[in-house]
C-alpha cells in the first residue's frame, strides 16, 4: 500500500513540471466522497524538509508550486498524520487525519 514517501516520490518526478493541485476534505455522503476546497496550478518546485513550527523537533515536507523562484503558494505534507495515500501515472493523492487531501495531477 503507498505510504507519505511514496507520494513525495511522485511529487519529486514531477518537479519543473506544470501541476494542479486539488486541496478539499473528505465527505462520504457525495459521490465521490470528497467535497474540493481549491484548486491551482503552477510548476513544481523541488519538495524541501521544513521545521513543524507546532511541534518541536519534527520535520514536514514542503511542497512548493508556483511560477517564481521564492514563491510561497504550495503545501505541506506531514507524513505522520497521513492515514490513505493512492498513486497512479495520471496523479496522486493524499489523505490526513482530519480528513482533509491534496490531489495533483501532472
């Protein structure tokens, strides 16, 4: 089953690439079980280790998308609260503890 490195893996063969990126929370009673937040595109920077600024000592993946060298639109991904993760060749998505996702799609 793919786990948080397997979609930070995707995530690296797409860098220089243009992406979009779907961020909602999950909602079992549609269709297809989750209701999209926001939605935006941009290139795919590389994925960097940052520090959790809520909790000491531990480390999440940043995920930079955007146009600009410096630019501040992108996610974070935080491995330990990842609780689904599905990967395919036409995009990957991931899913957190408080039933919140990020999809992107080369």
């Amino acid at each position: 089953m793919p786990d948080a490195h397997d979609f930070l893996t995707f995530l690296g063969e797409h860098t220089g690439k243009v992406v979009t990126v779907e961020v909602g929370v999950r909602a079992d009673d549609l269709p297809n079980h989750s209701r999209q937040g926001a939605v935006f595109y941009g290139v795919m920077g590389p994925v960097q280790m940052a520090d959790d600024e809520d909790r000491a000592g531990r480390a999440v993946a940043w995920v930079p998308v955007g146009s600009q060298e410096g630019q501040r639109m992108g996610f974070y991904v935080e491995s330990d609260r990842t609780t689904e993760v599905v990967v395919h060749h036409i995009g990957s998505k991931i899913w957190f503890e408080d039933d919140h996702y990020v999809c992107v799609m080369p």
